[in-house]
C-alpha cells in the first residue's frame, strides 16, 4: 500500500500546498480520499493512473474536498484515456453525496454521469462496515465539522489499518475512532490560537494522536501559520509520541518508510 500527499493545504490559495486530496494505491485498486479542484492536475503532475481510479471517498460537501470530483468526471467523459475504461468508478460519502453528484451532472447540462464506464454512488451510514476497494474494509464516524462530515477508517486483508480524520473539530470520539490505527491522517489546521472550533490546533491533534496510540500519525490541511514555525520543534514539544509526519505535496509514504520527491 502507498499513500501519496497530493494536497496537503487548505482552501486558501499556497504557493506549495494544494487543497485536501490523497491517493491510496493498494494490490487490489487505488482509492481518492477527497477531491480537491486541484487534485486533478497533481494527479498528472505525479504520474498517477487517474484514468483507471477505482473508488473516492468524498468526506464532506465544502468545495475545498469535493470540487475536484466534478473536473474529473468531465474529463473522463471526454479523454482518450478512458474511452475504453468498463469498470465502475465508485463514489463514497455520507449522505447527501448523490445529490451533490447529481447536482454536478445537471450543471450546464454537462451529463457529467454519462461516462464511458458505469458510475455507481454509494451512501454510508455512520459505523456500518462497507468494502470500498475489493479486500479492503472500510467504516465512517461522524465529526464535528459540518452535518455530513465523517471521518475513515480503512483496513486492509492483513489488517494493517488508516484513519482519516479529513476536516474536523475537537471530539474525543475520533481518538476513540482510530485507536490503534497503524497510520493516522489528521488535520492540524491552526499551530496555536485557532480562529474556529471546527478545525484543529496542534495541541489538540496530537492530545488525539496520543490517546489513540496510533503507530504513525501524519498532520495535515496546514494553514500558512505553519509556514512560520519549525515543525519538527513545535511537535517535539509535546514530549515522546508515535512518529509525527509533516503532510507535504509530493510526499510518499510506503508501509515500510517514507520517500520525498
């Protein structure tokens, strides 16, 4: 399983950050988690197979995390890239993610849902298991972001485990949620002093990384204060955790270890 970094910002323009979008790729497909308006051209920018992505999980409705979706299926549409493709993309998110996508079908009578392949849209409920990729588990647990946010957590045939938080404010539910994740994503939008209580600072992040016990945890949808700080400082002022990443754009990250572009 690889996970690749292709927006680690936030909805707010950088110039080295995209907005939330990551790609899992894994021996039975490759999986979105979120979709950023960005994320369609990163996907070209690291030699990622989008024409053959085989599932998204949509996290909530801000634009930020699911703009991107509609870019993709208009040009999946119409590339000769996917002219051929059969195989079903399938789309993930609470509910409400049908109407968003039908929304973005109607816009301009784009018929965006008139592919070359089917496109199935599947709403989940909150703690029932579904299996987004084939051998690849998966359950959902409401945050307290918007009405329709959920966090992931993924498990593999091995079960090896990924929690993503994607958006979200402080709940202890979710270090509840990813306990004992092999590798957990979570935003940390604020370093210190955060402008709103439906997004993280540090030191609420990594109070939920430490009572989670997660094995990894990487922090990511970073403002530009983060660009003021050094990160390895502001962690490493929490004291001995599990390994804290820096989510940046182009980074890799195998099981085994991690690898920068």
């Amino acid at each position: 399983m690889e996970l690749v970094v292709l927006g680690s910002g936030t909805a707010n323009p950088h110039p080295r950050r995209s907005s939330a979008a990551f790609w899992l790729e894994t021996e039975n497909g490759s999986l979105m988690l979120d979709f950023s308006a960005s994320a369609l051209h990163r996907l070209a920018q690291e030699n990622l197979d989008w024409a053959n992505l085989d599932a998204v999980w949509i996290s909530h409705f801000h634009l930020d995390h699911c703009a991107g979706l509609a870019a993709y299926l208009f040009a999946t549409k119409y590339s000769p890239e996917t002219i051929n493709r059969t195989k079903p993309l399938r789309i993930f998110g609470s509910r409400g993610i049908k109407r968003i996508v039908e929304n973005f079908d109607k816009v301009n009578n784009y018929r965006l849902l008139k592919q070359p392949f089917p496109v199935e849209i599947i709403e989940v409920e909150q703690l029932e298991k579904f299996e987004i990729l084939a051998s690849l588990d998966a359950t959902a647990q409401s945050t307290p972001h918007t009405y329709e946010s959920h966090a992931i957590r993924i498990t593999d045939a091995t079960d090896f485990s990924l929690v993503y938080t994607s958006d979200t404010g402080f709940g202890k539910q979710i270090a509840t949620f990813a306990r004992d994740a092999d590798m957990l994503i979570i935003e940390s939008s604020f370093v210190r002093n955060k402008k709103t209580e439906i997004h993280l600072e540090l030191a609420e992040a990594m109070y939920l990384i430490s009572k989670s016990k997660a094995r990894r945890a990487m922090l990511t949808h970073l403002y530009a204060d983060w660009d003021k700080v050094d990160f390895a400082n502001e962690v490493g002022s929490f004291g001995p955790r599990c390994e804290i990443i820096e989510a940046v754009d182009g980074l890799r990250l195998q099981l085994s270890g991690i690898s920068e572009k």
